[in-house]
C-alpha cells in the first residue's frame, strides 16, 4: 500500500502524500480495504483543484490512519468504483460525484446525497420501485410528523413489510464545508458549533483539535479535562433523549417523560458551566472560554448524583417491561458481518458487536490520560442500540464522577499560533452518535483550500435503510429513533 | 403497577409553576445592556469581532436578530460597555425592535390584534417547519412539551399535520432546497394563520447568512408575526413570548 501513515490529529505536511496514477490508486486502497480497513474519507486536497484527491483509510486496531492520493490526468474526472467489493465506500464516491463531477466507474448504484439532481445530469432522481400485485409505495417527508429535520422516505412495500427503503437528504444543506473557507477564527467555530445542534462539543471540539495541530498549539491538561467532562455531560443528555425517544415511539409515557426530566438536569449542568445549555461558546482555539469553580462543580455534582440514583430505577422500568421488550427485540436487526460491511459507525456498530470507539482506539485529548472502558452488545437491534446507550451513560457518569474528584490545576487557555502552510490534519473525536471526523488542509500562504466534515450520520444513514428491510413499516419511527441520525449533520 | 407508581413518586413536581418568574443561571446570555458610557476613541473592537456583523458603532447598537449570544463583543469591550444579562424576555413582534440601543431596558411584543387573540387565545396550534438549521432550535421546542416547560397547559401546542395547525414556526436559514416545503406546509395552513421565526438562522440567516444555499423569498413576501432570538432560543423566551403576545399573563 502506497500511503502516508499518520495518526489522529498529528498534523502532515501534504506535499508529503504521493499521488498515484489510477491503477497504483486503485491497487493501493483497494489493498487498504482488504486488510480491514475502513474508507473514511474520499476528496480533494484543494477544494478549487479536484484533480488531486485523497482516499483516507483507517485501522482502528493500529490507531492508523493511510493517506492514499491520486492523480487525475486524463481530461475526465474517473476512477474505478470500490463498492462493488466493499459496499462502504458507496457513499464516499457518491458523494465525491455529486461535489466534484467525478465518475466512478462500474459503480453499482449512484444516488444523490444532498444536491437532489445533480448526479444525473438534469433529471430528478428515479427512485427504485418495486413491481407486483398487491405492492405498494409509501412517501414521507421532507416534513415529518413531530418537531423534527426534514428528510425525504420512500418505502417499497408489500402489505405491512417494507422490502427496500430509500432515504433522500439535503434539505438541510447549508454549504458548511465552503462557509468554512472564507470564514475567520470566531466564525469557524461558531460554524462547527451548528454542524449538528445536538452534538456542539462533539463537532466544535474534533474542530478545535484539528486547529490546534495545525497551529502547533499544546493545550493545558485542565483545559483538555474540562473539554472531556462536557462531552461526556452531552453524551449523556443526548442519550437521555433518544432513550425518552424511544419510550415515546412505543407508546411508553412514564419513562418518556422520566428521561426527559433527568436529561434538563444535565443540559442545565452544562450550562452552570458555560451558560448555553448546549455548550455553546464553551471552546476556544488554545482551550475554553469558562472554568470549573467550587460552585458549577457542586451544582454539577449534585445534578448527576441525581440522575445517578434515578436513572437506574427508570432503566429497570423500562427494560423489564414485556410490552416493551416485545417491541425492541428483534426489531430493526443489522447483523455484525453486515454492519461491518457497509462500515457503519458509532454506537449503530456497538450494538451489533463492533469494538470502535474513537475514545479507545484514537485516543485523543484527556482520554489519552484517562481512558474510558469499550462497551458493545451484540443483537444489532433496537433492544441492543437502546441497551447500549443506557450502559454509556453510566460509563459517562463514572468518567465524570472521577474526574470532577481531581481536576488538574493550570491555565484554560494558550496562546495560539498561526497555521502551519502546506501542512493537513485529520481530527477524530466520539461524538455520542459516534465517529466525527473533520479534515483541514492549508496552502503555501496559511490558507484553508479544504475542511471536509464527516458526521457518524454519514455512515449509518445507510444502516437505518436496511435495518427495515424485511421489518413491519409501522416499526420505522422505533427503528429510525434507535438509530438517532443526524439530518444536519449529513447534509452540512 | 407498584413499580409504575414508584417510578412516578421519584418524578415528583418537577414542573416549572410560573414562567413569568423562573430564572436561568447567571452565565445565561440573554438580553444585552448596553452602558451609556462613551467608547474610547475610534474603538470598534466589537464590532469586528462579531460573527454576524451585529454590532454598528456611534452610536453603539446590536441586531438581536443578528445575534448568536456568543459574548466575543462583551469579552473584548475594554469599558465594559456590552453586557449580557440573563434576562429570557427577548420576544417582540416587529424586526426593528430587536435592535437593542442604550435606551433599551426590556423588550417585548405589543399584544396581538383583537381578532388574533379572540382566534388563538385559548388554543393555539402550531406546525414547526426545520429549514435548514442545525436542529438546536429543534430541540429547544421539542423541551417546550416536556415536564418541566409543559406548555400544553398553556393550549399552545405543536401538531402534525399543517391543516390542523393555526400558524408555522420557522427555525433554520430556509434553504434552497426546503422552500418549496416551506411554501406548501404554508398554504396548507387554513387562514387565519401566523408566522413565528424561532433562532437567529430563521430572523436573519445567522452565522449562514452569507451561505449561496439558501432561499430566503419566503420570509420577505409574508407577515411575520413573532421572532424569538437566540442560537437557540430558550424555551422560557418561546413561551414568555406567546403568553405576551395572546395577552395571556
Ligand atoms: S454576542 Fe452577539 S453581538 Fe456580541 S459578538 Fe456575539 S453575535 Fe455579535
Ligand atoms: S439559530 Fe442557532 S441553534 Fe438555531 S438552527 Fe440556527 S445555528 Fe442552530
């Protein structure tokens, strides 16, 4: 394999990377995949130049990441297709079609990911349609029913069981990735802020670590604490939600509305922090904005001490109640091999038995020093993806229990530099949907010429597809809530 | 049963009695003040250090609309001049008056026409159409129906379908590619009907504003009702809002 090996975060000097021709290009990734490993980004270096692209893989057993690059030199943007073998790079060359005109060729199935038309040429895009009697085709969206993002589901169906499902995204697109060129400091990481409403730390802080490489900046062991802690208190209000979610999506009032209680006392924790009840204006390059106190530390504690104490005797309501179980167990089910194969990601891959999580295998920030323990399931249905969220919150209370105990002493904030030219950076950090990934490359002047955005929804929107196939349509709200993807997220 | 009855003990009371009253941490950036002192000579620190270019100088001005409460400005100011305070009250029914001078003290809607308030007093439905945003202002109104907001109890509700919905509320930038939705869930509305732009995405764009993506013919060629500031707003400034707007406090 013909790559530049790098880890999370360390930052490269691109003019490292060698670009390939289309044969050597091709060898080399698809040697990557057959190894194991997993495509997790496919774009150009430069936004303006699409001739030169990179294909990312990454080895979570080694911690490593392989920059493979390409050339393009004929005067048609073309490389040959690597999903027919490996279904999870689909995506990625969907995507890298629709942003850049590039052609995969042999490619199975090439559908739109956020620009409705673009892929085939002017023409709206033809969804699949199922033939025969009796069969029938169910349209939803982009309005939905609760307070909620816009998508678009149509559904191939005969009587209650849906054979095939296809999901159109893109409402929500907003071009971030191009706002993200043009923008300064402040408003860079007020964009990362609103990659995805529910998951501000996540995105702001796998944002800041990829500025703080590129700026060669060091931050204090506090700072990168106090950053963790606020993952893990948004790790726990989110799956607060989806849990009280998916209470709701069966019909299940008490523990909705119990979930839901607990989960303010957490939103409100992290706003006795940095005053948003979201974390918003908490990151800063170099650190964060606002400090621990003995005050927001004892508000903070005494908040968890009660969900800790609560949330055990609402799991145990719920995940003991037959009329529940019924309703989760084998529902929506994505087998390991499966889930492997179309590289889902994040808690959608715990709960089918796939150890990966960026915490454990590309540490980064506080979790280097102070690591958390890997937490899987292995039925890849409802059951195990609402199961596994409720075993993460109790690893995040533990995490932040022992934490809050013994604070480091220092500063919050460094000094931060400017950008290293010529120089990129692949982020990871776990959001509590699971893998994100932001990559920055830089110019000869210190300029941004690509920041590419990877949301874990990116991966397991497709996961969501397939787990309904062969399950009742009246499942989908359960289904599509036990997965809980982002649409902001996805369409960028 | 028992178990059921348990788990709902443990819930206890943890509504929150009178919105008009509650109060937010002090680290809650709400309603900024702005000191009337004079800015030292030439100074426009904060001004350039707006995200959203909400800030204009001499005389010394911000665009609640504009504003995503991220307090870089009160963080630069050397005077102390800009402050945010955690006043939640920041709802009004016209887009001038979110423009917060050193004159301002509080904000407010005016009520609502007679005829409004005959119509929605009692019961309001309103159908919630995300355009775009980043699902922030999704989940702040998605608390406005949990146990502690509870604003049901208020008649003010969000439905499903827009043909049973009295008004929409707008949050996101409206993108290209949900305007055409966004006109169709409109006119399904039955009239009379209302508009309320939820988060600073829906009143000006936001930190988007500058985005080729986005589709905003919609907002200038129709009445808006109500905007709520914020990135996002709390759900006490929704709620406060309305309950001044319908005359209902
Ligand atoms: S708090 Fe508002 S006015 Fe001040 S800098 Fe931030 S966005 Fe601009
Ligand atoms: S106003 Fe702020 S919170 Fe609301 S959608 Fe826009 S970016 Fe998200």
């Amino acid at each position: 394999m013909n790559s530049l090996k790098v880890q999370n975060g360390e930052v490269f000097n691109h003019n490292e990377i060698e670009f390939l021709n289309a044969d050597k290009f091709h060898a080399s990734v698809l040697n990557g995949l057959s190894n194991g490993y997993r495509m997790i980004g496919l774009f150009p270096v430069d936004k303006k130049n699409p001739n030169k692209i990179v294909s990312i893989l990454s080895d979570s057993a080694s911690s490593s990441l392989y920059i493979i690059g390409y050339e393009n030199k004929g005067d048609k943007l073309e490389f040959e297709s690597f999903a027919n073998q490996f279904p999870q790079t689909n995506y990625f060359e969907c995507e890298l079609a629709e942003n850049y005109g590039y052609k995969p060729l042999y490619h199975p199935w090439l559908r739109p990911v956020r620009k409705q038309n673009i892929i085939l040429g002017s023409q709206p895009y033809k969804f699949f349609k199922l033939d025969g009697d009796e069969v029938h085709e169910v349209a939803v969206g982009p309005i939905h029913a609760g307070v909620i993002e816009p998508g678009h589901f149509r559904f191939q169906c005969h009587g209650e069981l849906v054979y095939h499902l296809e999901i159109n995204l893109g409402y929500q697109h907003r071009g971030i990735e191009s706002l993200m060129l043009n923008a300064n400091p402040n408003q860079r990481i007020i964009l990362s802020e609103s990659i995805a409403g529910d998951t501000v730390i996540g995105h702001t802080s796998t944002h800041c670590n990829a500025f703080e490489s590129l700026t060669e900046t060091q931050i204090n062991l506090r700072a990168q604490v106090i950053r963790s802690i606020a993952e893990e208190l948004e790790r726990i209000a989110m799956h607060l939600t989806g849990l009280g979610g998916i209470a709701n999506d069966i019909g299940f009032a008490l523990p909705a509305s119990a979930y839901g209680r607990l989960r303010t006392l957490v939103i409100n924790s992290l706003a006795s922090l940095c005053g948003s009840r979201f974390g918003r204006g908490l990151f800063v390059y170099g650190g964060v904005r606002f400090d621990f106190n003995d005050e927001n530390i004892k508000q903070i504690k005494s908040n968890l001490e009660i969900v800790k104490k609560d949330i055990e005797a609402i799991n145990d309501f719920l995940f003991s109640s037959t009329g529940a179980l019924i309703r989760f167990e084998n529902t929506g089910v994505v087998s390991k091999d499966f889930a492997g194969k179309i590289g889902l990601v994040g808690t959608a891959a715990k709960a089918c038995g796939i150890e990966l999580d960026s915490r454990i295998n590309f540490p980064y920030g506080a979790y280097r020093y102070f690591p958390v323990s890997p937490i899987t399931l292995s039925t890849g249905d409802v059951f195990a993806r609402a199961r596994l969220r409720a075993l993460e919150i109790d690893e995040s209370l533990r995490f932040i229990f022992e934490q809050l105990e013994n604070i480091p002493s220092g500063i919050t904030t460094e000094k931060v530099g400017e950008l290293r030219i010529n120089s990129g950076v692949i982020s990871i950090v776990e959001g509590w949907r699971g893998e994100i990934i932001h990559s920055a490359f830089t110019d000869e002047e210190g300029k941004i010429i690509q920041y590419k955005i990877k949301d874990p929804s990116f991966n397991n929107w497709y996961g969501l597809s397939l787990a309904l196939r062969n399950t009742a349509i009246s499942d989908f709200p359960l289904c599509n809530k036990s997965f809980d993807l982002s649409y902001a997220g996805h369409d960028l | 049963m028992i178990d059921a009855i348990k788990l709902r003990i443990l819930q206890r009371d943890s509504i929150i009695q009178d919105v008009s009253t509650a109060s937010l941490p002090k680290l809650f950036r709400g309603l900024p003040v702005i000191e009337d002192k004079p800015c030292p000579d030439g100074c426009k620190k904060c001004a350039e250090v707006c995200p959203t270019n909400a800030i204009k100088t001499e005389p010394l001005s911000i665009d609640l609309g504009l504003c995503l409460f991220c307090p870089l400005c009160e963080e630069v100011c050397p005077e102390k001049i800009i402050h945010y305070t955690n006043d939640f009250n920041l709802a009004v029914d016209k887009r001038e008056k979110l423009i917060i001078t050193k004159e301002t003290k509080t904000i407010s809607p005016e009520k609502a026409s007679e005829k409004i308030r005959k119509y929605f007093g009692r019961s309001l439905k309103l159908r919630q159409i995300s355009a775009g945003g980043c699902n922030g202002c999704e989940l702040e109104l998605n608390a406005l129906s949990n146990v502690n907001f509870d604003m049901g109890r208020f008649g003010i509700e969000f439905v499903a379908s827009p043909r049973h919905a009295d008004g929409i509320v707008i949050t996101g930038p409206l993108t290209k590619n949900m305007a055409n939705a966004t006109q169709i869930c409109y006119d399904a509305v039955p009239n009379p009907k209302i508009i309320i732009l939820f988060g600073a995405c829906a009143i000006s764009g936001g930190i988007f504003k500058n985005s080729e993506e986005t589709e905003r013919k919609f907002l200038e060629q129709n009445k808006i009702d109500l905007y709520i500031p914020g990135c996002p707003p709390h759900p006490l400034t929704f709620i406060n809002g309305l309950l001044d707007w319908l005359d209902k406090k």
